[in-house]
C-alpha cells in the first residue's frame, strides 16, 4: 500500500506534538512494508529519505515562512499580516480551479493507494486537495488533530460557525476522518465534519520503551512541579503559578516557548528564584527533566485535542495531573485524583501537595496505576490502528 500524506511541516520541523504522531505514524507504516510519501512545505525544494519515509519538501513564498515560523526548531519570522490570512483562507473553503489541478496532478503522479492529510492545510486550499483525490477515486482521509476546521481566529470567533459549515460541505469528499481523542471526533461530528464511510480514534502513543519503576527513579526527584509546552495564558500558567504558591520549597519548571502577546514573562518576575523558564529543548533532553519532577502538569484552559505530554510524564516515571478540558480526562482514564476543573486554584494545589506528600512505595504505586490507564499507548498498538484504518478505506 502507497500512503500519499500531506502536511503542512514535517519533522525536523516541529510544531507540536502532532507532527511527532505524524511521523511515528509515517515511520511505522514503511516498517510495516507499505510506502509512505510526505509532501509539505520546507525552507527549500528538497527531497529525502528520514527512516524510510519519503519526504518531499516544497517552497513556496511566504507559506513556508509563515508555517516554518511556527516550528520550534526555526527562528523565522511570520511574514504574514491578518489581512493576509482571511485573504488566503478562502482557498481552504472554496473550490479553485487552479490548486485543484495542482493537488490532481501531484497526486496523479504519485499513484497512490491513500491520500491522507495529517493537519488543517491552513492556507493551501485544502477542500480542493480532498475533491482532488475523490475525483480520482482514491481514497482520502484526515485526522483532526485540532480545532480548525471548527475554529477561525478571525473577528473573535464570529465567523466560526460559516468555516464549520463550509468544512462539514467539503467533508462529504472524505473516505475516513481520524481524531487523537473521543472529545475531539465527536466536537467534528456532531458539526457534521464526518467521513464518509467510517470515523475512528487513534489515541496518540509514546515511540519509547517506558522507565523501570525503581527505586532508582525516586532518586532522581526532585521537590519539582513541570509544565512544557507554549506559554501563554490559554495553557492556564496563571492557574499553574497560584497553585504552587506556598507549596514548601517546591519549584515550577517552564519549559517552552513564551508567546509574546500573552505578557506571561511580566507576571512571571514577581515569583522569584521559585519559578524557572526555559526554552524549548529537544525531546530526550526534556524527558530528563521530567523524570527529576515530582508532577507534570497541564492546566490547559482551552479544549486540548489530547495532551500528549500526559503520557510522556507517565513512561518517564512521573505522575501527570491535567485539567477537565477536552481530550484531558480521557488521557488520565477520569481519574478524579489527577484531574481538577481548569482554573480551580484551591483543588489544584490539593492535588500538588497530595503528590509531594506521597512516600517511595506510594509514588511508584500511583505511577502503575496511570500506566494502566496509558497501556494501550504503545508505539506498536499505535500503528496497527492506524494500519487498520488506512486498510478499511480499501475494503
């Protein structure tokens, strides 16, 4: 089987967790003997081969800087003004004869079996890519790893029901859609953004083998709370800050990029020494981090499509606490101990001091438990659901 995916980045460059699944995804399939052909958007035209996966970059002005600026391993600036993107959006909600016959020829020549986008396509006329391959009878598929085909950023939100509306039209060219979480699915289904023949969850998976618990891994805490991911005030940092106000001696660890309109870095200087910021690392140098806390911590305030960073804390050897926003719960499997209702100062900070408090055999015994919830986040359950999926669209 030859899987045509489409992306918008792909790694090295990192947005977020998505494009990690994307590419555990893509690796998997070429170990499980099918092809597998990546087409997005890179600094420069450029073809290579990163663990199999073909990957074919494209550039393409001002597109490639304003996703490339979103990357993590890039520092480049958005080219584009607000004016740009309602402009360009209107490619990805209605038809354009033009990049319909780009998208047709490409993937004519590719030949593929499966066509499949792995993110929103902001910008790249992505209802005229699916058309494309259901006008060649391919199947094609996506996987709805956040809010955008339900959310426009645009007039504060006015405008979302009329780019729901649209995408729940353009959805009728989709074989299959895809989503990390229950939460996330049935938010695209019941907006009537579906596929045609068959919906699924393929929850996301960690791509490493988990910790020995030990007591070795007790050594390595610390009196240390951690959150990583983007800094801003919808990921619920104010929340996070108050929460672990006059906890003893305990730390709280940033780690990640601040986004500037957020203003986080003034709110953050009168908490003195107690609280830490760094900058986005790679993934084996954050996991060592992670392994020193005692809870890894996601307040989002904003409907997380999952909250993969849950599940790393977990195979690492630390307990994850998260909010009741979207995807959250389903991760912690509705465990009332490690979820609080987003905002609630008092009930997260009980949580925090519940794990602080804990001995050695305590620890290690919470550990199993969420590990139980998580057991079916294995690399290898991974991809056979997601070979599945791609197989039943052939049926």
């Amino acid at each position: 089987m030859k899987i045509l995916v489409f992306a918008e980045v792909y790694y090295p460059d990192v947005m977020g967790g998505g494009e990690f699944s994307t590419k555990q995804m893509a690796e998997g399939m070429v170990r499980k003997g099918h092809e597998v052909v990546v087409i997005c958007l890179g600094k420069k035209k450029q073809e290579e081969k990163i663990n199999g996966v073909t990957v074919k970059r494209r550039y393409i002005k001002g597109l490639s800087e304003h996703f490339l600026s979103n990357t993590k391993n890039n520092s480049i600036s958005d080219p584009f003004t607000k004016f740009d993107k309602i402009l360009r959006k209107r490619g990805d909600i209605y038809p354009c004869n033009k990049i319909y016959e780009i998208y047709r020829s490409v993937i004519m020549k590719e030949a593929p079996d499966i066509v499949h986008t792995v993110s929103p396509m902001s910008y790249l006329g992505r209802m005229n890519l699916w058309k494309a391959a259901y006008d060649l009878k391919i199947p094609v598929s996506h996987v709805c790893r956040g809010p955008n085909l339900l959310e426009l950023k645009f007039m504060g939100g006015g405008l979302d029901k009329y780019n729901a509306g649209r995408n729940a039209k353009a959805s009728r060219y989709l074989t299959a859609l895809a989503a990390p979480s229950g939460y996330m699915l049935k938010r695209h289904n019941t907006a009537g953004i579906r596929g045609q023949s068959f919906n699924d969850v393929i929850y996301n998976a960690i791509d490493f083998e988990p910790l020995v618990l030990s007591s070795d891994i007790m050594a390595q805490k610390e009196e240390m709370i951690l959150y990583a991911g983007e800094i801003k005030k919808e990921k619920g940092i104010h929340t996070l800050l108050q929460a672990t106000e006059g906890s003893g001696n305990v730390k709280l660890l940033l780690i990640g990029r601040e986004v500037p309109t957020n203003c986080i870095r003034e709110d953050l200087s009168g908490h003195g020494s107690r609280v830490e910021v760094m900058d986005w690392m790679e993934r084996e140098e954050l996991f060592k981090y992670m392994r020193r806390a005692k809870a890894v911590i996601l307040p989002s305030e904003w409907e997380e499509p999952f909250g993969r960073i849950l599940i790393e804390a977990v195979f690492n050897g630390t307990i994850a606490i998260g909010s009741d926003r979207g995807g959250i719960p389903e991760v912690l499997g509705n465990d009332e101990n490690y979820i609080f209702r987003s905002g609630d100062v008092k009930v997260l900070r009980s949580r925090i001091e519940r794990v602080l408090r804990m001995d050695e055999a305590t620890y290690l015994e919470e550990v199993r438990k969420q590990r139980k919830i998580t057991a079916g986040s294995t690399n290898d359950a991974y991809v056979d659901k997601w070979e599945r999926f791609f197989l039943q669209q052939l049926k």
